[in-house]
C-alpha cells in the first residue's frame, strides 16, 4: 500500500500521526497474513480467511481517508 507515493512522503506521515503509523504495520501484518494462507504457508479455514481480509480492507480504507485528509 502506498507504493505510488514518495517514500520520504509515507514516512513523514507515520511520524505525524500515530494512527497512521499503527494501521499502517497492522495493514502490512494482515496483508503478510493473507498472503501466507494464499499460498499454502499457513492453512487457516476459510472464514477466517474471510475475516482477515476483511480486517485488511477496513485498515485500508481508514489508511486512505488518513492519506486524503492529511494537512
């Protein structure tokens, strides 16, 4: 996630909010997650599947209003 922005821009961002900085490593950490069940690395059953990705939208889209409205 954000891997269009200027990295100096995100980093910046994490450093001024707290929030940000937070659903930032929990959207990377669930993404990690989902990635590993995907491919095989770590079995989980499918609603939790479900409710991690879930999880990793709700993240997103609190990250993306964050991104928005930042002054």
């Amino acid at each position: 996630m954000f891997e269009n922005q200027n990295a100096d821009d995100v980093q910046a961002m994490m450093a001024r909010s707290d929030e940000f900085r937070r659903l930032y490593q929990h959207h990377r950490e669930l993404d990690r997650q989902v990635e590993e069940a995907e491919h095989g690395l770590n079995p989980i059953d499918d609603m939790t599947l479900h409710t991690l990705k879930k999880e990793k939208l709700r993240a997103k889209d609190r990250l993306t209003f964050l991104w928005e409205h930042r002054a």
